[in-house]
C-alpha cells in the first residue's frame, strides 16, 4: 500500500476546531430569576464563573491538541538524524569521499579494507537515479582528471573509480571534505550529501577544525554565505574497519656513522610497531645492494609496543649504496613491511694541504698528521683525495677544485693570493686555518683587513704558552658544540676530546666577529676552534698546531674523525641521505648554477624522464623539484654532464603513521563537524539502513501516538478533577464569609448560588 502523503492528512488538523465548537455550543442561556442581593453570594458567584472559564478553555486546549497530534500521525511525518526533510522524487547530489591511503590495504577477516570500501561505493551508485549528480574525491594516489568532477553521467566516476587503487600515502579527510562541500556547494540540486568511506584513522582528521558558532545576529562571522550553506550539507562517515588480522610495521631507520667511509662500521637502528591486537614475534632482514646483510633475532611484542634492534655492518665498496629494513612473513598489509634508505659514502672529495714548505722528512713535515688523517696509506677508495701542496703553489692552483684547503702554520699570504682566497670562500670554498710558529696575530689581521675582513673567522690576538712557573702546564679542550652536526657524535664521552693536552695556542676574539665557537678551553672558555660564514663559503680557525710542538691533539683517538667528519660536512656530503614519504616532493637543489639544467630522474618503475631545473624564491640557484612520488623505493637523479654534480639518490617510504590503529572517536567528529549534521555507518556491506534513513527518515507516528495518549490521560484527569461532584463539594465548602452558616442554610444558599450563576451566564 502506497502511503499518503503527509500534507493531505495534516489537513485533518482542523478537526481542532471541534473542541471550540463543542465549547461555544455548551453556552447555554439561563433563564432569568429574580433572587435576593446577598452580599456574600455576589463574591462566590463571582470567583466561580472566572474559575470555570478557565476551566473551560484548559479542556478546550487539551481536546484540540490531541486531534492535532492525531492528524500528524496519520499523515506519517518522517524525519532524519540529518535534521533535513527529504522530499521524495527530487534530484540530488553526491559527494564520495574515498579513502586510498595505506592504511586501507590492511585486511580484516581477509578482506582488504579498500574492497570493501568500493563495495560501499556500488551500493551509493546503485541508489542514485538517472538524474543525479555524483562525484568522487581521492585521498591519494596519481591525479585523475575527472576527480571532484560532479556530473549526471556515470562514465568519467567509473573510468576514476575503475582505476584507483590503495596508494602509498597518508589521507586528508579534512582537505577532501572541503573539497566535497565547495563542489556541492555549485550545485543546484535540492538535496545533497557527502559520503565518506574510510576506517576512520584519527590522524587523517588532523586539518578538520570545529567551524566557530554562528553568531546571534545572523552574521557568518567571516564566512560567506556560501561556505555557511556548505558546511549545513549533511556529513556520512562509512565505517570500513573491522577485525584487523595481526600486523607489523617498521616505522624508521637510524643510521650511525662516524664517517661515511668505506670499511668503516655503520649502525642501523631498526624501529618495529605491533599495530595488531595480539602479540607478535617477529623477524628483520638488512639488505644492502640486494645483498642480505642480516637478520634480528625474534623480537616479541606485545600490541602497541615498539622493538628496535641495531645492525652493525660496513660497506665494501664506495658510491651510491641503497638499503632496505625488511620484515620477514606477511601480515596483514603488506606496505608497511619494508623500509628503504640510502647512503652516499667515498665521495671522493678533493682536498688540497698546504704547507709552508715539503720536509725531507715526512714526520718532521708541519702537516704530517693531518696528511695522515685525510690521506691514509694504502687506502685507495677512501672518501677523500687529498693533494699537498706549498705555500708557493697557491698563486698558481686553480682553488675551484678543492672543496677544503688546509693552511697549516703558513706566513700570512701576499695580498694577491689573500684575494684569491677570500673569491674562493665567497665562491662556496672552505679555508680551514691551523696555527703554528709562523701563525703571527698581527699579520693576519692585516691579511685580513686587506681582503675585506673575510678571511678569518675572528681577529687574532697574542699567542698564549703554558708555563709551569704560573702554575698550569697545559690546557684541555672544556667544551664541543654538540648542535654541530660533524662535532655531535663526538661530545660522547667526555674524555674523548678532554684528554687532548694543549700546550700552546692562538688567542681569537671570536665575540666580537660573531663567529661560531665549536671548541673551547678549560681556561675562562676561550675558543679553540671558530667558524664564520663568508658569502656562500666558510673560513675556520684551529687556535693550535697540527704538530706535537703544540699539542698531543694529533695523537688523540679523536684527530681523525675530527678532522674527518669538519670535512666532509663542509664539503656537503653529511646530507648524502635523502628520505623522503610518498607523495612529498623531492627537492634537489644546484647553488652554484644560475641556468636551467637538464636532469635524469628515475623512479622505481625504471622508466626515465628528463626534466628541466628553474630558479624559485628562497634558493640561490636552480632547483629541481619531482613531485610523481607515488610509488615507494629509490628515486635516482643524475644532473647534465659538465655541472660537477654526482648522482644522488632519494628513499621514499609509506608515511609510518599509516600503521596507527587509532580511530576517531564519534563524539570528537561530531564536535568537530558541528554545524554539520554526522551520520555514521556502521555496516559497510549493508549500507540499506543508511538509505532509509535518509530518503525515507524515521516515521514519527509512535512519538505521535504517546503524545496523544499521554493527553487523553491528562485530560481524564483534569476532567473529573473539574467534573460537577468536585465542583460542588468545593462549594458546600463555601467562602469564608459563610463557614458560620449551618448545614441547611449552606444548602439552600448553595440553591441560590446556583440560580444566580445560570442568571449571571444568560446575561453574558
């Protein structure tokens, strides 16, 4: 049976107007009596006829309130949790909402949570009519043409939909959301809807702020009219997470080197989640080059924990090395099983030492030590290359090529040279001073002040030396400045750097240059080792020699990584690791270059595009900038020939927070969407209830049918309350003028009360 329609029913309504009749015919005209004035008889007749009236018309009330709520049963009002009255037959419009992220590959039951989501979508599609508008919006993954396109036609929905796939990235519900309401928004449709489909991971909810209240005066505070109008479009959150089977992540990789040089250990520090309800145990493998490097041993966790294990392996080999954290077995997602990672080691540095003059005996030579820590024999893959070079061969080398040059215990350059050295700094070239007996503090400044006040990272001052007779022998080395990324690994332990005697040094007024104090003595924390910035280049100072004369620093465990790492972190290559996660651009940037260049990339599918670099704000030269991060490995970007630039590489991950299982709480939505009505579905499979819901509402004929009952009750009650019995026990009571009377007079005055009222009631 088709059920009526309501405005037809609600017409019974005014049936109400029963009541009032019935009231206006029970007027009935007295006839009139002749009575004696009593002047106590006049007040109670008076009180009661205002008493009745009221009574009257509370009954009246009643009456026609029920037949009204009756009339609206009938008329099968319904209503939605949605606060919106569907009208039946008019053309909608759909926004879906679809999550993709990583975190829908995870299986329940054995179920991907992605399929499920796409059979939520079937069941949407299949409730539209023919002239409805759908539309629908991604959370990740290759850019679509026809996303967010909202049409009548099916076919540019089912080419997107066809396609999509889980992708490696993380959801923003909250952008998409927007995104949603602002294409509605165009819409002329008279009822509209977004649908979200996800599992409600609460991170991806982050970007949803709660939109301030409406202010009293009707004003949008802010808002236009069309984003108020946007955010009142009803919100359906489609639950699509269930039992998840048990699963584990690796979340990240923390790489340890003292130096990123071939042979020399590195520490890999693997980081594993249990993101499944039970407890795990579970097993991970290193591979570096395709190679396996290891294995964990069992790692037991309980849900929620984290385990780490650290790997301790070397490279065999110079280059470009990719590596990979991988969990052995499957589990319930499979992308958030590996981890990948890259290191850069023996990059070959160029390195020029320059002496004052070649001994004939090595060790006796000013740089021998240092000779031996950047230019180890019988290394031939080491990360620098390193060339001696005199005081003389500076006029005439071409300083371009060296990425550090050492100045050990040198005269204060002629002017000439002084210039080239301080073009080479502006450049992006390092000159890294080291004192010694020819270290003279007043012709250095002077060097200095000829080349601009460029070449030092601070004037010099006196030179300072032990003597016993005051009491001190030596200073140590009091502090490192653990915030420099060369110097942090070794702050730890202390006697590490605090065992190095220093016997004689340089002073520096490193205050009032404002240059950077990495190293500082026992003795009131004068600095011992300076750096300034100059132009796109740095100049350091090491207060004291390279040479036993001046301090046993040159046979301290910490010379060589010293040395070493303040290398190759001027030389740039402490940044050889690149991370980056799925869906993040890669930035790759070429200061020194001023015209576009021409750029190999290759993504993991192995396909190669040649792109172009361009100058954007804030880099001082060209940048190129990748942005097709979809797919998770290595990224390979080799610059055009000539440019001086090696290969480098970018690791790209899924974002770790994918494997969270933590879920937005309902309330916490609701209060977040508010003003915006949220109906959440819990059976993705079944979404029929939903439907209902929406098109059809909930039926009001039962909240109708208690009113009514609960009204008739009151009215019962209120009648016999007022019924004649009552009203006339209530006047044998008589007014307090008349308690004195005795039990007949009362009787026969009541009598006379009410003649006198039906007398009163014919007058009115």
């Amino acid at each position: 049976m088709t059920p009526p329609e309501f405005p037809l029913f609600l017409l019974a309504a005014l049936a109400a107007a029963i009541p009032v009749i019935l009231h206006m015919i029970s007027r009935q005209r007295a006839k009139h009596l002749p009575f004696s004035t009593l002047r106590f008889l006049r007040v109670s007749v008076e009180k009661t006829r205002r008493r009745r009236r009221i009574q009257d018309v509370l009954l009246m009330l009643l009456r026609a309130a029920a037949l009204v709520l009756i009339a609206m049963g009938l008329s099968e009002i319904k209503v939605t949790q949605l606060s919106a009255l569907l009208g039946r037959g008019a053309a909608s419009a759909v926004a879906i909402v679809l999550d993709n992220s990583a975190s829908m590959a995870l299986a329940d039951k054995g179920r991907p949570r992605f399929e499920t989501a796409r059979g939520a979508v079937n069941q949407i599609l299949r409730e539209l009519g023919p002239n409805d508008q759908a539309a629908l919006f991604l959370t990740g993954g290759p850019p679509f043409d026809e996303q967010g396109r909202l049409e009548a036609s099916r076919d540019g929905f089912l080419r997107m939909f066809n396609q999509c796939a889980v992708s490696n990235e993380r959801a923003d519900l909250a952008m998409r959301v927007e995104q949603a309401r602002k294409a509605l928004a165009a819409s002329g449709a008279p009822n509209k809807v977004i649908y979200v489909i996800t599992d409600v991971q609460k991170h991806c909810w982050d970007g949803l702020k709660k939109t301030p209240e409406e202010p009293a005066d009707g004003s949008t505070d802010g808002q236009t009219q069309e984003e108020a109008k946007a955010r009142k479009i009803p919100v359906v959150i489609v639950d699509c997470a269930r039992e998840p089977e048990p699963n584990a992540a690796i979340q990240k990789v923390d790489l340890e080197a003292a130096v990123p040089v071939a042979g020399v250990p590195v520490k890999a520090t693997v980081e594993v989640f249990n993101a499944g309800p039970g407890a795990q145990q579970r097993l991970v493998e290193l591979y570096v080059d395709d190679k396996q490097k290891g294995t964990s041993p069992v790692l037991a966790m309980e849900p929620g924990a984290r385990k780490t294990h650290a790997f301790q392996f070397s490279f065999e080999s110079g280059g470009l090395h990719r590596c990979e954290a991988r969990l052995v077995g499957q589990d319930g997602s499979p992308l958030d099983d590996r981890r990948f990672f890259t290191m850069e080691v023996n990059q070959r540095i160029p390195v020029a030492i320059v002496t004052p003059h070649r001994h004939e005996i090595p060790y006796l030579d000013e740089s021998f030590y240092l000779q031996q820590a950047l230019m180890p024999a019988n290394s031939p893959n080491w990360a620098i290359r390193g060339s001696v070079l005199t005081a003389k061969d500076l006029a005439t080398a071409k300083l371009q090529d060296y990425a550090v040059i050492y100045c050990v215990n040198l005269p204060a350059p002629e002017a000439d040279v002084a210039e080239k050295l301080r073009q080479y700094v502006e450049g992006g070239g390092h000159v890294f001073w080291i004192c010694g007996e020819n270290v003279q503090p007043d012709a250095y400044n002077a060097m200095d002040q000829k080349a601009q006040g460029r070449l030092l990272p601070a004037p010099l001052r006196e030179v300072r030396t032990a003597k016993a007779a005051e009491g001190r022998d030596s200073w140590h080395i009091r502090y490192l400045d653990e915030k420099h990324r060369a110097l942090a690994p070794l702050v730890k332990p202390d006697p590490l750097y605090q065992s190095a005697l220093i016997y004689k040094y340089v002073r520096m007024d490193a205050k009032a240059a404002g240059a950077s104090v990495l190293a500082r003595l026992d003795e009131a924390g004068e600095p011992l080792l300076a750096q300034r910035k100059i132009g796109r280049g740095s100049v350091i100072m090491l207060g004291t020699g390279a040479h036993v004369g001046w301090t046993n620093l040159p046979l301290k465990t910490i010379f060589l990584p010293l040395l070493v790492r303040m290398t190759f972190e001027l030389a740039g290559t402490e940044q050889a690791e690149r991370m980056a996660l799925a869906g993040s651009p890669l930035v790759l940037p070429f200061d020194d270059e001023r015209n576009p260049l021409r750029v190999a990339v290759v993504p993991p599918s192995g396909t190669l595009y040649e792109l172009k670099t361009k100058a954007e704000p804030g880099h001082p030269g060209q940048v190129l900038t990748y942005t097709d991060t979809y797919d998770v490995g290595f990224y390979t970007m080799r610059p055009s020939a000539g440019t001086g630039a090696n290969q480098v590489a970018f690791a790209v991950n899924v974002d770790p927070s994918e494997a969270d299982p933590t879920k937005a709480e309902p309330e916490d939505l609701r209060g977040r969407f508010a003003p915006t009505d949220v109906l959440f579905a819990d059976n993705p499979e079944d979404l029929s209830d939903t439907f209902k819901m929406l098109h059809e509402g909930t039926n009001l004929w039962g909240y109708f049918l208690w009113a009514v009952l609960i009204l008739l009750v009151f009215e019962t009650f209120v009648s016999n309350w007022l019924s004649p019995k009552a009203a006339e026990d209530q006047q044998q009571n008589g007014p307090p003028g008349m308690r004195r009377m005795g039990t007949r007079s009362r009787s026969r005055l009541g009598n006379y009360s009410k003649t006198s009222e039906v007398s009163k009631t014919s007058k009115v």
